[in-house]
C-alpha cells in the first residue's frame, strides 16, 4: 500500500495531473462552443436545406424529421447534429495533436543538433574534451581543430 501511495505522490509531482486537467477544462469548454455551433447553427441550416429542397415549411420538415409517438419522438436533426459535432471535435483534437507532435520534433531535433563536447583521440582512441589540445590519457598533441 505504501508503494502504491509512493507511485501517485510521483505521478501527481510530474505535472501530469495538471496537464491532464487544464486539458479536460479546455475539452470541456471547447465542446461547449461546437455543441453550440451544431445546435444554433448547423440543425437550423439543414433543416432550412431540406424544408427548401423538398418545398415544405421548417416546422413540417421539424415534424417530418421526429418519427415515433409525439412524447417520445425519435430526431433525426439532433442526431446529424451529434454526428456534425463528433465530427468536428474529432478533427479539432487531430490538429491539437498534430501541432504538439511537431512542437515536440522541432524540440528533439534541436537536442540533437546540440554541439558536441568531447571527441576521441586518434592515438589512445580515449574521450576526452572538445577544446583539449593534449590528450590527458596518452599526452600526444591534438590538431586545433
């Protein structure tokens, strides 16, 4: 138990929790304003779409589009809302995703491309210092380069 307790006193100290729940708060708040989107804004264009191409008034198509008894009716325009809004957070989350892979390989990259700071001797083939002009292992002279 006490290992247990040690394991998520590490994982709390990581930052993982916070970033876990700034994501959360972010998700939560993003699916608001599609949720939003769909439901003000795309439900009403697809059912003006409809009413229009089929030639019957908004509040027919609204009628048409529940099908079940009328306390209980099955909508259809919700659904393809649904769908719109998955749709669109799914894509969302791919470029979230995408943007932190690359802010994530252009960090790697400049770690790899870090000069290095040692080289090998040519004589004792030992490691020693970039700057060094003697090796401290055999003392042969080294090139300035």
């Amino acid at each position: 138990m006490k290992k247990f307790f040690g394991e998520f006193k590490e994982f709390i100290s990581r930052g993982n929790v916070l970033d876990l729940a700034v994501g959360v708060m972010i998700g939560g708040a993003f699916n608001a304003i599609v949720t939003a989107l769909c439901e003000k804004i795309i439900t009403p264009l697809i059912n003006l779409i409809i009413g229009t191409i089929a030639g019957k008034s908004i509040e027919e198509m609204t009628s048409m589009l529940k099908v079940g008894p009328a306390d209980n009716p099955i909508d259809f325009g919700a659904f393809i809302a649904a769908i719109i809004n998955f749709i669109i957070m799914a894509f969302i989350i791919f470029l979230i995703v995408k943007g932190f892979n690359k802010l994530a390989s252009l960090k790697k990259k400049e770690e790899i491309e870090e000069a290095p700071t040692t080289k090998v001797c040519p004589f004792c083939c030992s490691e020693i210092d970039i700057k060094a002009t003697r090796c401290p292992h055999c003392t042969s002279e080294l090139d300035k380069k």
